[in-house]
C-alpha cells in the first residue's frame, strides 16, 4: 500500500438504536443514489477528530460541539471497482434525539435498525462493508 485515503464515518444512533443514513444524491461522484454514512475524507494536514467536527457540521444542521461522538473502531477496506485507493476509516457513533435536523449534502436521512441495513441492497459499498464487517 503506498497511499491510503483516510475517512471519518459517523453513524447518528437515535433513543430507539435505529441508525440514520444519508441519501446520496443522483449526481453524487461515489454512491450515486444509494444510501452512506455521513463523513467524508481527511484533508491535508487535518486530523482525524478535526475532520469528523467539520464533516457534522457541513453535511448536517447539527452542531458537531453539542454532540458527544465516540471512536468505535478503524478499519481499512482495499481498493477495489466502487474506489480505486485503500481506504482507512474511523468509525465513531453518537446520539441524536431525533431526526428533526437538515442534511445539506445528499439527498436527505433515513432510519434503519441494523437488521434491517443488513438487509438493504442499496448501500455504498463502504456502508456495506462496515455493516456486514465491522458492526
């Protein structure tokens, strides 16, 4: 592995333990339609919890210093046809008391147990490598 890109996930986990993705939009550059977790990747010179704050922040209208998130584990997942570089990803989750929150980017959220996640066919292939893998 000469490069790997690195990613911050959060999973938004409500009071019923359903879990919120976000909708990619139609014109998304990775995951066109399908459901993600929210995050991103980690900019140059940026660390990781630096990079988690912002994603919140920008991908959400919940403010990212309100919220109490937790590194739940990294993981690396190889390049392969949905990406063509290694991926290392730091998985963190955190309460919301519910949905009543704007999503900025994507095409808005949706609430799933993970059972029903497992079960879905209309993941990115990241989120569906972290729910069959990881969680």
């Amino acid at each position: 592995m000469d490069y790997i890109q690195k990613f911050t996930l959060i999973l938004f986990k409500l009071l019923d333990e359903r879990i919120i993705l976000q909708r990619r939009t139609k014109d998304a550059p990775y995951g066109a339609g399908l459901l993600g977790i929210f995050g991103g990747w980690v900019e140059d010179g940026e660390t990781v919890d630096e990079c988690l704050l912002r994603e919140i922040d920008e991908e959400t209208s919940l403010r990212a210093k309100t919220l109490t998130p937790k590194l739940m584990t990294d993981f690396i997942i190889e390049a392969g046809a949905d990406f063509n570089k290694d991926r290392h990803f730091y998985l963190y989750e955190t309460d919301v008391a519910n949905m009543d929150f704007d999503v900025y980017e994507g095409d808005g959220a949706e609430a799933f147990t993970i059972d029903e996640v497992k079960q879905r066919k209309d993941l990115t292939g990241s989120a569906k490598y972290t729910f069959d893998n990881v969680l």
